[in-house]
C-alpha cells in the first residue's frame, strides 16, 4: 500500500537540497555581483547596502536578506 516512511523521507530530502543549493548558489551571486557594485561605485560596504542593492541584480527584483550574507559562508568570505 504505502511506502516505508525511509524511502519518501529520502526522496524529500534530496529534493530540498537540491533547492537549498540553489538558493545558495543565487545568494553568492547575487551578493558579489552587488559587492563588487559597492565597491566600483564607492559605496560603503554594508550588510544594509548589500541588501538593498541586491535588488538590483536579482531578476525577481527580491534581492538578498542581510542575514543570507552572514549565513552563507563563501559570501560572507566575499564581504570580508
């Protein structure tokens, strides 16, 4: 009838790292395009002017949270 509750546990798992990835991969993005905006433009490099300007270079226009940069260790190692 159902599947044993390890198989589908497996395949979700899978699936959301999957998603989890690219969103990681987006953040980086995102966030050294908009550090390297910063930086050519003599803007102050801030976690609060990386979150506003990311919305720049986002192509949803939702850019990232200052929180993503702190988190997000080679993004972070970028801000540094």
């Amino acid at each position: 009838m159902n599947q044993p509750l390890s198989v589908i546990h497996s395949d979700k798992r899978q699936w959301l790292d999957k998603v989890h990835q690219q969103r990681k991969d987006r953040s980086l993005i995102i966030g050294i395009q908009t550090i390297d905006f910063l930086i050519e433009q003599g803007i102050p490099v801030t976690y609060h002017n990386i979150s506003e300007h990311s919305k720049a270079f986002d192509k949803k226009g939702k850019g990232i949270h200052q929180n993503t940069i702190k988190r997000n260790e080679e993004l972070h190692s970028h801000y540094q």
